[in-house]
C-alpha cells in the first residue's frame, strides 16, 4: 500500500451491517469505506469485551491486534490485516472480514478443514481429535485434516497460546489461504493452550518453519519486542519470547496437557 493510498480498515468510516448474535463478544461486521474502496471487516468495540476470570478487562483488543503483528513478523499472514483504531462504539479492534467457501452449500462435497461426522465417514488420512454422542444419541467426531496451512496455524497458536482455537476460528478463504481469527485471549504468561488442532501433537514442527521461527527470537530480542510492549505486558513479551525459543530447542509439536485441552463449545 502506497502513502497516497491510506488503507480503508485504519481510515475509513465504519458503516454497521450487522452483529454476529452467537458471539461471546460484541462483534460487530462493518464495512469500512474509503472514498470508492470499501472493506468488509469485524469490529470488536473494548467496551464490548466480556469479562473474563483470567484475563485482565479491556485487554482483548489488544492481544489480537499483537497476535496479528506475531502472525505477520513470521510471514505467514495467518491472521487477516488487524488494527486497533476508534469506532462508532469506541476504540477496539478492526479485521478484514474472510470470504470463505460453503463447502456443503455450494455443491461441492467434503468436510470443512476442522468438521464433525459420523466415525464412519472420517475422510483417509484425517485426524480424529474427540469422539462423542450428538443429540440423538449417535457416535460422532471431531476432524480436521492433514493441511499445512492449519498445522502452520497450529504452530502459531503454540507460540501465541491460545487459549480458544476452535473449529470456527479457522477459516478457508476463497483466495486458497487458510485464516485463523478470534485471538482475544491469546498470549496469556501461564500455559493455556486450547485448541482443536491436536492431530499432529507428538510429530515434528515441519522444517520450512523453523527459520520463521528463529526470526520471530532474533526480532524479539530487537526493536519488535518493544512494539509489542505496547499491546501487552512485557512479561507476556518475555512469556512469547521463551515459548519460541523452547519451540526451537525442542521442535516438536506438543501434547494436550491441563484440564481441559480443547475449547468449549469446540465450534
Ligand atoms: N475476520 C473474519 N472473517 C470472517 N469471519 C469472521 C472473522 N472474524 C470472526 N468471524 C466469524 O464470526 C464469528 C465470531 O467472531 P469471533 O471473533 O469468534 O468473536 P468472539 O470474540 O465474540 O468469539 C467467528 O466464529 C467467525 O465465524
Ligand atoms: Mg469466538
């Protein structure tokens, strides 16, 4: 993007189109225009974050906005273009909204890359994360598939901690990119791991990622480290910090551990 050409989700006017009811949030879709552009984006206002026990109040906004610098220090643009800017409803968290294929809808057949199915319909060489029983008293699990655009999301959700990957958060873009959102409650000091994505626990961080990884320290230890002091505390910085160093020391993606390694509900 060029000076001349200021990006609409920082400037643009917020024009509501609607609010996503089954959010935990107030989670807002507008479109931000900017004279002839417009951009379908998520507002997530700060006076609209729940509270919650374990995370400090009014600091949500701020922990997607430094996950997405995370996601983007890395090059792997896992997270859609994030800023945090005023609103109609206050200062809070702004997102490019993510086009994605009704994969059920539109004719094609297949799961969703993170779905439900009976035990019996578990496509070949996909993960099987949890077995349960549906409202009729049926068997069904949980899936996702073997993609390296989700375990990448899954090796940023270990370096981030996030708390709540659910099956929703990721999503399949129409542009072939797999995009992770919701990262309100990501890059907490204690270990809070929660994810969906547990079907390559055990096995090694692929290759092609390790040297993101290296930068992402190097970056820490310089001028990046401080940029996101501003959006958490530095004991979180320093908490990210030593994940992706113990990542790198030990390249091996983890194992559920705690009371309660997958978020509810799982979608
Ligand atoms: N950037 C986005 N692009 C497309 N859909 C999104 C985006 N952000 C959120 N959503 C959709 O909205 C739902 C609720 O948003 P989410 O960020 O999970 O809100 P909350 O913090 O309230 O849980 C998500 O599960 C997803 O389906
Ligand atoms: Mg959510």
């Amino acid at each position: 993007m060029s000076a001349e050409e200021p990006d609409p989700l920082l400037s643009g006017e917020l024009t509501l189109v609607g609010r996503i009811t089954d959010a935990s949030n107030a989670t807002l879709v507008c479109d931000a225009v900017w004279g002839e552009s417009i951009v379908r984006c998520v507002y997530k206002p700060i006076r609209g974050e729940r509270a919650l026990w374990d995370f400090p109040d009014g600091t949500l906004a701020g922990r997607e906005y430094a996950s997405y610098l995370v996601s983007e220090q890395l090059g792997w643009s896992v997270i859609p273009h994030t800023v945090l800017r005023e609103g109609p409803f206050g200062r809070g968290m702004v997102q490019r909204w993510v086009d994605t294929a009704d994969r059920r809808g539109d004719g094609t057949v297949g799961p969703d890359l993170v779905d439900i199915c009976a035990p019996d319909a578990v496509p070949e060489g996909w993960f099987e994360i949890l077995q349960a029983i549906d409202m009729d008293g049926e068997p069904i699990v949980l899936i996702h598939a073997d993609d390296p655009r989700l375990q990448r999301m899954a090796v940023l959700d270990i370096l981030i901690n996030n708390a709540d990957r659910k099956g929703g958060h990721a999503l399949e873009g129409l542009d072939g990119s797999v995009y992770g959102v919701d990262h309100g409650i990501c890059l907490h000091t204690e270990n809070k791991l929660r994810t969906v994505l547990w079907g390559w626990a055990g096995t090694e961080v692929p290759g092609v990622l390790i040297g993101d990884i290296a930068g992402l320290i190097s970056s820490l230890e310089g001028d990046f480290g401080a940029q996101l002091g501003e959006y958490i505390t530095s004991d979180e910085v320093v908490a990210l910090y030593e994940r992706a160093v113990d990542l790198l020391d030990a390249p091996v993606m983890p194992r559920p551990n705690g009371r309660r390694p997958i978020p509810w509900p799982a979608f």
